[in-house]
C-alpha cells in the first residue's frame, strides 16, 4: 500500500529547528519522520479526548447508577476502594 504525500513549507523559529535536529537525531529517525511521528501523536490525542467527550455526552447515568447498584457479583477490593 502506497500513502499519497503533499509537501508544504514549514517555519519554525531557528531555536526549535535546533532542538528538533539534536532530537530526532538522537532518536535515530530524521527530522520529517519525528515531525510526522509528533504530529499524529497530537492529532491520537486530540480524537481520543473527542471520543471520550462524545461518549460522555450519550451517557445514561440512571443506568449507570443502576449497573452500579446490582445485586450479585463480589464487593470491591480493598485496593479499590476509595478513602
């Protein structure tokens, strides 16, 4: 499988053009493949929290409650408890 990749130019004040050099060398990976690794590290993150926010918003807390206040199963472990 081929990926289709666009270029564009990118300004970055000299100082974090510096840091990002001395990084991705010693991270053994070239400039461009740490800025792609970085980059689709904050766009994970990004949609994860929007996943999460979402979800929260479809919550059904009565059946939450509900779920939580069933009968049956074993209590919670005392690691688990909260003080």
């Amino acid at each position: 499988m081929t990926t289709r990749v666009s270029t564009f130019p990118l300004r970055l004040p000299l100082s974090m053009k510096t840091a990002l050099e001395k990084i991705s060398q010693r991270d053994g990976t070239s400039m461009n493949q740490f800025l792609v690794v970085a980059a689709a590290e904050k766009i994970a993150a990004m949609e994860t929290e929007r996943f999460f926010a979402e979800r929260k918003d479809r919550a059904d807390r009565k059946a939450f409650r509900r779920i939580l206040n069933r009968k049956g199963g074993e209590p919670p472990r005392r690691e688990d408890a909260i003080e």
